[in-house]
C-alpha cells in the first residue's frame, strides 16, 4: 500500500496551510526529539496534536480523552453500565475515521475496564495530503 516509494514529504509549512484557522483555536508547536514536527491545536476545547515522526512519514493527527472524574471511573469499573456506554458509544466509534485505543495509566493499550485515556488517531499519508500546497 504504501512503502519506499513514496518521495512526497510534509513540511511544517505544509501542515500550517491546511490547517483551517476558522475551526482551530490555537496552535502550539511543540518539541519531541521523536518527530519532524508535532503541533497541539485546539478544536473547540479539546487538544488534537497533528504529528509527523519522520519527513516522509504520515501526518497524525491524536486525540486523548481522559477517564478522569470518580463518575467516569465508576461506570467503567461497572460492568453492566460499562456495555451500556459501550452499546451507546461503539456504533460511533465504529463509524470514525481512523482508530481508537483505550490506554492505561502508562500509556498502554488495554481493555476498556482498565482505561485510564482512550486515543483517537487518524493518518494522513502523502498519497492522501492535500495536492498542490507548497512546502
């Protein structure tokens, strides 16, 4: 699908251009010793980071949710009302592009019942970005 043969790149200037000012709060750069480039931006009021580990890699967007109030962690930790959310929720999540994980405490992937975070990612590859941005 895609391999060696990709020669297109994302530049950070690139990624600057594409992103649409009139839903975008706020972008902050931010620095990773890991990524060619990592933004946080604000959509509405949730933290999306846009990040791209290598210059001909895909651009990532990521977005973490918190499990973080005494609620949210009740109803995981109850079985029947966790299948109701996840009757509720899964159709939805189903239906997103891209994918979700649902992350413990350290980070790493595990079951819903034990989730501390669930991740969102969508991947843009340089087949998929946008034609004709300069960069």
């Amino acid at each position: 699908m895609y391999g060696p043969h990709i020669t297109r790149h994302s530049s950070e200037t690139q990624l600057r251009h594409w992103l649409d000012d009139t839903a975008i709060r706020n972008v902050t750069p931010r620095t990773d010793e890991d990524t060619e480039f990592n933004f946080q931006v604000k959509l509405s009021q949730l933290p999306v980071h846009v990040v791209t580990e290598s210059e001909f890699g895909p651009v990532r967007t990521v977005g973490r949710c918190g499990f973080d109030t005494e609620r949210a962690r009740n109803l995981l930790h109850d079985d029947q009302r966790r299948n109701e959310l996840l009757e509720y929720v899964g159709p939805m999540l189903a239906a997103t592009p891209g994918f979700y994980t649902f992350l413990d405490e350290d980070g790493v992937s595990c079951q819903l019942c034990e989730a501390e975070r669930m991740q969102v990612e969508y991947r843009i590859y340089s087949d998929g970005v946008p034609a004709g941005a300069d960069g």
